[in-house]
C-alpha cells in the first residue's frame, strides 16, 4: 500500500500550484461550508468541521475565507450552495480501481467531468459496486516526521486511543483507524504534544496493483485530469508504486 499512501500524502506539496489555480483552496472552503451545514458552526461540538478548519490552515487559506465559509455553511450568512456528495467508480490503465469523490451542486456537470477525464486517459466509469469493495472506509492521520520522532512515540501515543496500525511513509507516518476512531485517535496526538498534517476519513484499498514507471505515469496523468475538476474533492486508487519509480516520475 506504500506507494497509493506517499501518492496521497504528496498532494500537499502540490498546495503551491493548486493554490494558484485557486483549486486547493476552493475544496478545502467547500469542507469547511459542508462540514457547518450538517454539523453546525461551532468546531468544538462539530469534529469534522474541526479537522476541516485546520487542514484549511496548514494550507494557508486564510481565515477571513475560513470564517465566511463556516458562516455560509451554518446559515448565518447568504450565499451557501446545495452541495450533494456524490461517489464515482471506475478503473484507470492497467486495471488500476478508482473512487472519485465529488462535492458538487450540479451533478450532470460532475458526471461529465469525471466521465471526459476517465475516457481521455485510458480509464472507464464502472457500475455502482464494481469497485467500491475493494476499498475499505478508515481514519487516516498523517503526521510529519521530526528529528526526535520515531515510529513507536506515534505508536505508543495512539495505541490506546484506538489505532489499527502506523505506517513508515518516509517523510511521515501514518496512523490507520476505523472512523469513529478517528477523534479519539486525533485527540491523542494532540494531548502527547504530536503535530499532526491531517486526520480525515479516507478509503484505503485492500488490494493494489503494481505498477511500472510507464503505468505510473499513465495513472498520474488521468489523476491530474480527474482532479482539474472544481467538483472533484478526492481520489483514490489502488495502485502500488515502488519508491524508486515514485521517485523516476518525480
């Protein structure tokens, strides 16, 4: 599963570029918007609010855009959009699985950015069930590496609060839960003085396949495609990627 993780916990070095195109920022807000409609406004009654304001922050978004989003979400100021969620499946070059999550207030125009993206890249938009099982829906919280951090401080930290396991990612570790564990888990690093990158509820694949350099760069490309999508919060695939290849395909 190395190589999918270091995939997903490279995006943040991407925040640079995003940002500029203003697409880092925007699904960051929407979250934030969403997270305060269902859960309400206040982040210490509302943990997905909470963990959405401060994977804002550690992006840079300011909090001028953080606060207006929480008041449009929360009802308290106008202008808030009817976003649905909506889960995509479909395969990418060499058999490679994807879920392709979307935050959106105009389905037909989600669908046709996720469909124009697959087709034009090697992929396929697959039925509703042909992918999904091969996923599994955990907590997942990415702690960046220190000079005095080990492996078993993290460990040591969340075991009790209910981790499954920690993982060595290489620039940082990364602590797997089931999700209504994800909290306490959270709670925990915080309480042992753990700076942690982002604790969120993903799907990690309970299979993958390797690829080579040529299908990694195939499957990056129809990523980066998918991803230019202002619908598309996530998306995750089952791919393996030995470090040497990650490293080839930069």
């Amino acid at each position: 599963m190395s190589g999918h993780s270091k995939w997903a916990t490279t995006k943040h070095k991407k925040a640079v570029i995003d940002a500029r195109r203003g697409k880092l920022f925007a699904r960051l807000i929407k979250n934030i918007e969403v997270a305060a409609r269902v859960g309400g406004g206040d982040p210490a009654g509302n943990p997905t609010l909470y963990d959405a304001i401060q994977k804002a922050k550690k992006n840079s978004v300011p909090n001028d855009n953080i606060e207006r989003a929480i008041r449009r979400g929360s009802g308290q100021e106008a202008g808030g959009a009817d976003y649905q969620t909506i889960m995509y499946e479909g395969y990418g070059p060499n058999g490679v699985a994807m879920l392709i999550e979307c935050l959106t207030d105009n389905r037909n125009r989600a669908a046709t950015d996720v469909r124009t993206a697959l087709t034009r890249n090697g992929g396929s938009l697959a039925e509703a069930g042909s992918v999904s099982y091969l996923f599994s829906r955990k907590g997942v919280v990415i702690v960046p590496k220190t000079d005095t951090l080990t492996e078993d401080d993290v460990l040591m930290a969340v075991l009790d609060a209910g981790a499954e396991e920690v993982n060595d990612l290489g620039e940082s570790f990364e602590v797997i839960t089931e999700p209504n564990q994800l909290v306490p888990v959270r709670t925990a690093l915080q309480q042992a003085g753990i700076d942690y990158e982002s604790a969120e509820v993903s799907f990690v694949p309970s299979v993958t396949v390797p690829l080579d350099e040529e299908g990694a760069r195939k499957i990056f490309k129809l990523i980066d495609a998918i991803e230019d999508s202002d619908d598309v919060q996530n998306v995750y695939a089952n791919f393996d990627v030995p470090d040497e290849i990650m490293e080839a395909v930069g």
